[in-house]
C-alpha cells in the first residue's frame, strides 16, 4: 500500500503531537503513543523533526518505513 509521504510529512509538522502521521503510515502502536503523552509536548517535537526528515527523503525510503 502507498501512501504519500508529502501528507505524513504535513500531518508530523502540524499535528504530530496526535501521532496522526503514525495512524496514517498504519503505527497504531506508536500512534498511540504519541497520543498518550502529547500532553507533554514531545511529540510535537519529535513530529516536526519526522516531519522535516520524511521531506528531505526519497519515496522509496518513505515507502519502506510503513508498516503493512
């Protein structure tokens, strides 16, 4: 399954506190995760420096990292 590396990046950048961007590449685990201590703001963190990271890579790395 693809799925687009340019909307994962979107979603980590600004709402990554949520983990939508793991929901969207299938991590429900680590979704959850992200949920569960958003409330701290490292997520948020952690979500822009993904989000920066999915940019700046190619789509056949991107495409390895969803989980299927």
């Amino acid at each position: 399954m693809t799925k687009n590396r340019k909307t994962a990046a979107c979603l980590a950048i600004l709402i990554g506190g949520t983990g939508a961007h793991k929901f969207y590449m299938g991590n429900w685990k680590m979704g959850s995760i992200y949920l569960l201590f958003g409330i701290t703001g490292i997520p948020e963190l952690i979500g822009i420096y993904e989000g920066i990271t999915y940019l700046r890579e190619s789509d056949e790395k991107f495409q390895e990292r969803l989980i299927i």
